[in-house]
C-alpha cells in the first residue's frame, strides 16, 4: 500500500497561528441571527463571540471559528500498533501516538475521559510541530503515527498538517476515532490518512442519541466512504457493554450490516467495557459476551473478529480466511508464530490476507514507551 498523497495543487497552505496554539478553520458559515455555526462534525454547535463548541477546542472569535489546540498534545508514547486496535496494519509495529483534548460526543462510559472530556488546557502538557512529531517518528523507528486518546476529528487540521510531515519522511498516519464527522472535513481528512480504527459504538439509533449525545447514521455514512472512495485500511471496534449493546440481536444486525456494505474482509474487534466515568454501575463484560459476539460475526461471514481488552489468545489471533491456517499468533499485544510472506500471503496457500504488510513483522511487543519531544523542535513544517 502506498503512502497517502495529495496533489501539491490541492495541498492546503501550511498553517500559521494567530497566537501560539491557535488556527483559523474552514469549517463554518454564519448564520442571519448572528451566530456562527461550526460545520466540522453533525453536532452543528452554533456560536456567539467566545463561545466553544462542545468539543471545546473549536471556538468562535471574531466572525470565524478557531481551533484552539494547535501543536497542543496530553503526551506522546511509543505503542504496539496493536493496541488501536489495529491487526492487519504493519502487525507487530510500533506507532507514536498522541492526542490533544476534548471531544465531540459525550459518551457516558469514556475509557479516556481524564482527556477525552478535559476542558482544562492543563491536560496539555506536551506540545510539537507537525515536522518535530515526523522527526520524532523517524529517530524512534516508529512505522506510523496515530491520532488518538481523544477524537482527531476535533483537531483536523492539526493532524492533517502532521500527517503531511509525516508523509514527507516516509512515516504513515493512522486515526483512531468516532467517525463522527461532516462531508467535507471527512474527504479532506481522509485523504491524508494510512489507516483508520473507527469506534462503532453500538448499532442503534437510541444507544447513540442517549449514551452518545449523538446519531449512529453519520458514523455509517463515514464507514462507506472510507470503503468506497478512499485507500483508507479500515478496521472497525465495538465496546460491548452490558445490557446497553451486547444483544445478540444488535451484534447480529450490526455484523450483518458490516458484510453487506463494508464487505467480509473488514476486521472487527469486541472490545470488554470497564467501569468508568459516568457508568460505574455498570459491571464489567464478561469474556462471555466477547466470545459470542465473535461467533455471530463469524457466522454471518466476518472474516476477521477479534476480541480484546481479556486474555484470548485464540480470539485475538488471525487464520487464514481461506485455508484456515494460523497466520499471526497473538497473546495481548505479543506477537507469537508469523506465517505471512513479507508482502502478506499466507505461506501455506498463498492467499492474500487482507492488510497492509511490508516485510517481515515487527518486533515492538507489549512495551509502552512514553516520550517527550523537546529534542526534536525545529521548524515547524
């Protein structure tokens, strides 16, 4: 898979701050009552003189909207790109990741709320030039770098600068988000990006609106683009959580969707709730669940279902969709037997798994590795 490119004609102009964080945004049109509404996402937060967005990094000044969390990260680490969750994308690689603050939905069971719904900028306490996090990258030996711990969709135009830097030095980009995102913003962010996890958070309309403060058809809307008019690798995850999603009937539903529109070859992961922020009465999922909703996409022809955040060897490895052989072994984010050629065939019958694969797989493991990147400052671009 090449990396992602954009035709210097269409390229957008390297962005200047007003101040030190802050960037002009396109994404915005005025309304007659006077207030300015933010198109970036379906949320369509209308605006007065220095108001934010819901997101809060977004905010009216002037007759514009700004984002205000520009060069702005809550730090930066070295992660298996399998923690994104991401299997089918240089497996066994490591990934810099990093994210800003705040975020456009305001879901009851956040597993990042300590960033996701920051609204105190002190929660960024790291910050980088989109070319500082490329260097960064290249001298850690990181084959990507992911947008994530918040949704990138509220800082677009940040990432989208980074993933031009990273670009530039052979390093690819990956999101990690929500999906939760308008037409426009969606073809140019999209266009920048290597791969994408795309949280599918349930596959009802109720769950989205009264656990999500959100709608479920946008997020669909964002699923087939990516699959009909980008290059985009895409892999989905669903939080199951327990007797808010976990139906078999949703899960049904849900997978049989994902085939029909998406086609069998996109990986699924079921992901185990905890909990946390504002559903601490809510008990754990049970490997259970996980387990079973693995086999209903399985039998309604997913080839690639995953379970995550337990301890299943078995439902976090990968077989061949043909054949039936093994071909990437998994125990949490250690990588074990590797039956794969380099450019990814499967080496019992030659079946092209689906992915992205370049060279033998990587060697990162289950290490987490915070960095700073003060050392890495230079020019901006």
């Amino acid at each position: 898979m090449e990396l992602n490119t954009v035709n210097p004609s269409t390229a957008p102009a390297p962005r200047e701050p007003d101040d030190e964080f802050t960037v002009p945004t396109k994404y915005w049109h005025a309304l007659e009552d006077g207030r300015v509404q933010c198109d970036l996402c379906p949320r369509a937060c209308k605006l007065r003189e220095e108001q934010r967005g819901l997101c809060f990094v977004r905010a009216r000044e002037g007759d514009a909207v700004v984002l205000k969390s520009y060069g702005r990260s809550s730090g930066f680490c070295i992660d298996p790109i399998e923690k994104k969750p991401l299997n089918h994308f240089l497996p066994g690689s490591s990934v810099l990741s990093f994210g800003t603050a705040g975020c456009n939905l305001a879901c009851r069971f956040s597993q990042n709320w300590d960033i996701s719904k920051s609204k105190e900028f002190d929660t960024l306490a790291d910050r980088a030039a989109p070319g500082t996090i490329a260097r960064a990258a290249r001298e850690y030996g990181a084959a990507s770098v992911a947008f994530t711990y918040n949704d990138p969709t509220i800082f677009v135009e940040y990432a989208v600068d980074v993933a031009g830097a990273c670009h530039e030095v052979g390093v690819r980009t990956v999101a990690v988000t929500a999906g939760y995102i308008c037409d426009e913003p969606r073809r140019d962010f999209y266009a920048h990006l290597d791969a994408a996890n795309i949280d599918l958070k349930a596959f009802t309309e109720d769950f989205y609106r009264h656990v999500c403060g959100a709608s479920l058809r946008p997020v669909l809307d964002t699923l087939e683009y990516i699959r009909d008019h980008t290059d985009v690798w895409l892999e989905l995850t669903t939080l199951l959580i327990p007797g808010k999603n976990d139906s078999s009937e949703e899960i049904d539903a849900m997978t049989k969707w994902v085939v029909a529109n998406l086609g069998p070859d996109v990986p699924m992961h079921f992901t185990a709730f905890h909990p946390d922020f504002k559903m601490t009465d809510v008990p754990s999922t049970p490997p259970a669940t996980l387990t079973r909703a693995r086999e209903i996409a399985m039998s309604n022809g997913v080839h690639f279902a995953y379970t995550g955040n337990v301890h299943d060897p078995s439902g976090s490895s990968t077989s061949c969709s043909s054949c039936g052989t093994r071909l990437i072994e998994r125990d949490w984010y250690v990588l074990g037997e590797y039956r794969l050629t380099d450019d990814g065939r499967c080496t019992r019958c030659g079946y092209a798994c689906p992915g992205v694969f370049d060279g033998p797989a990587g060697t990162w493991g289950a290490r987490r590795q915070p960095v700073h990147l003060a050392a890495f400052e230079g020019p901006s671009r």
